[in-house]
C-alpha cells in the first residue's frame, strides 16, 4: 500500500470547501443578483463607504425575498465576508477597502455556502 503524498492529504483535508457543480440553470437565475450587488459595491466604492453595516445594506437590497443571508466580517482591515443562498446554490464573495468579489457558486462540500467560521 503507497502511503499518499503530502498534496493528497492536504487536498483531502480542504475537500469540505470545494464547491459542487451549479445547474446552468441556478446560474442563470443568479446571474442578475450578482450583477446588482456588483454595482452596488461600485456605489459603495465610490462613496468610500466601507465595513459590515454598508456591506450588509448592499446585500441584503439584493437578496431576494427569504432567502437566507450571512454576513462576517473577514478579519483584515474591513473585509466583509456574505453568502446569499439562492435555491439551488449561492452567491458569495467579500468586500474590503481595496477589492470586491462576487462569485456565482454551488454549494461546499459540508452543506453551505461558506465554511463555518475558522476553518
């Protein structure tokens, strides 16, 4: 039996976050949420206006009704972490004094949009 590599285990360990494969039709669906809540931290840029609180406004405008939605602050400086998730998978991203990013998604391995908070 060949013990595995360093890079097996490793991958294995991280395996909870890896995402499953999205519908092409979820994707669709969320494609227009992503595109508005880019704009809205466009806006927020723009008006220089970081940390939780905006980063939650701006989530929480585009979220559509009873969807759930998680908001964590990041740790460095003022990243905010969110999740929105959609039926059928998730939006996800962060949002900082220096960058955004907002990504269409399913769900991880361990069940939700984001992993749980220090791994």
């Amino acid at each position: 039996m060949t013990m595995p590599s360093w890079e097996e285990k490793h991958a294995d360990n991280e395996a909870y976050r890896q995402r499953v494969t999205l519908p092409p039709e979820v994707a669709a669906a969320a494609k227009p949420v992503a595109e508005a809540l880019r704009d809205g931290f466009a806006d927020l840029r723009e008006r220089a206006l970081y940390g939780e609180a905006h980063v939650a406004k701006a989530v929480r405008a585009v979220a559509p009704p009873g969807t759930n939605v998680v908001i964590r602050a990041g740790g460095a400086h003022s990243a905010v972490v969110f999740a929105i998730e959609l039926p059928g998978g998730c939006l996800t991203g962060f949002y900082d004094e220096r960058e955004s990013k907002v990504e269409v998604g399913g769900y991880i391995n361990d069940g939700g949009c984001l992993p749980a908070p220090g791994h």
